[in-house]
C-alpha cells in the first residue's frame, strides 16, 4: 500500500545519505519545484549554489499546484525530482542530498548544525507574516507570477491568492504567538548578528568561509528579496547586511537550466 511504499522510500533515501552521494551522482540537473517567496526552497536553492549544482527550477502555482500533480502524498514545496525519476521531500533532505559531497566536519559541526536547525525551525516562520500584513503586501509578495504564468493565471495568483494569504495573517501570528510581527523578526534577527562576528572574519563565529548555518539562514533571508521586509532589514542593519553581501559575493550565480 501507499505507506508501505513512503516507508519503503525513505529507507532507500536514508541509505544513500548514509552512504554519501558522489559528486557524479548530481551531475545532471535535478529539478526542483517550489515557491518563490518559500524560505525552505531558497534554503534549497542556496545550497545548490554552494554546490555548484545545476537545477531546473519549476515554480509551482499556489492555488492550484497543479505542477507537482505527480506527488499524490505530499502536496508541499520543496519537492526535488532527480535525474533518475527519484523524488525527495522536506527541505533538509533536500540540503543533505544537494551538500552531500561538502558535509565535512567543519562545514556541518555540532554548532553549524544546531543553528541551521535554529534558522529552519525559528527563524523562518517570521518571514510570512512579515510580508502578508496587508493585501497590497500580499500581492507585491506574488508579483512574481507575471514573470512564471500565463496572464490569466497570474492575475488569480496575485489577486485570490493575496486575499487567502491576507486572510490567514492573523492565524499564523497566534499560531506562533506572534504580537508585533516585525519587532518579532528583528528580535531573531538580534540573535543572529550575536553571531556574526566581524571583526575576526566575514562569516558566523568569525570563520573565514561559510557553514551551514550561513547558508540556511542566508537561504531563508533571501525569499523575501526584493521586498519591503528585506528592504527594512537591509537598510536598519548594516551588520547584518554586510554579512548577508559577504553570502551573495561568496556564493557562485544559480545554475538554471530551462
């Protein structure tokens, strides 16, 4: 049946992250499907820049999601499809499989590893309600659909899908218990710039090159670039923006490939 198969997928999957995927075995593009504004898919799309690995990014459309009818158990992005047909979900597999060859013992310690946790469990939460507490904001947020849609599609994207997104603002600020949602961000992003310490070099803890933590929490700032929040963040921190420049400097372009 369908979760003796699930089960039977994650076994397989679980194998081959214990076994550490070759470089050779990402060669050819994988394809990803996923939002544009989604923390995890940028969180995946970071990582594939650090890799250097070539994807196929198919935007999904939020209100029908008709790109990812393949997946009949798990209706949520990032999904990655692989070269041979395999299909990985949730965005820390997806990390782990793309940063399979890269996992060393400096990149991924304990600590990189615990405040990746923290940027996917904590911090990325905060970046919907930071840019959906009004329509207007909400249908800046999809603007994007004009450039990944059919006109037609992008007007009800950005137009009910704004609405639905609007309307579940204050859902998803008591879920979280979230009273002032940009104070609320700020908050976390105080505790991360306790961690950028500059004056020994450019990436968190002072370390010269990047760690996973940078990545996830880089991967996760940028879904909301281009907007008012990443606006407000960059202009009011300019510790935090500079560590965020050192990110994109670092980081090679994204491989698209159409």
């Amino acid at each position: 049946d369908d979760a003796k198969k699930r089960k039977s997928i994650k076994r397989m999957m679980s194998k081959l992250l214990r076994r550490g995927l070759s470089s050779a075995a990402l060669v050819e593009p994988l394809t990803l499907y996923s939002y544009k504004i989604c923390p995890f898919c940028n969180k995946v799309k970071a990582a594939a820049r650090y890799a250097e690995i070539a994807i196929k990014n198919v935007e999904v459309n939020p209100l029908t999601k008709s790109e990812i009818s393949f997946s009949k158990n798990h209706r949520k992005v990032p999904i990655l499809v692989m070269a041979d047909g395999n299909i990985v979900t949730e965005s820390d597999r997806i990390v782990d499989m793309v940063l399979s060859t890269k996992m060393d013992s400096t990149f991924a310690s304990a600590e990189a590893k615990k405040w990746a946790d923290w940027a996917s469990k904590d911090l990325a939460v905060y970046m919907y309600p930071n840019i959906t507490r009004s329509f207007t904001e909400c249908r800046s947020a999809l603007a994007y659909a004009d450039e990944s849609f059919s006109p037609l599609q992008a007007f009800l994207i950005k137009n009910i899908g704004a609405l639905g997104m609007s309307m579940a603002h204050g859902s998803i600020k008591k879920k979280y218990n979230i009273s002032d949602e940009r104070t609320a961000l700020f908050e976390k992003l105080d505790i991360w710039e306790n961690q950028i310490l500059e004056e020994s070099g450019p990436f968190r803890a002072g370390n010269q090159f990047p760690d996973l933590a940078d990545l996830t929490v880089f991967g996760v700032l940028t879904s909301v670039h281009g907007l008012s929040a990443h606006n407000e963040i960059m202009s009011s921190r300019p510790k935090l923006a500079k560590w965020y420049n050192n990110m994109n400097s670092y980081l090679p372009p994204l491989s698209l490939i159409n």
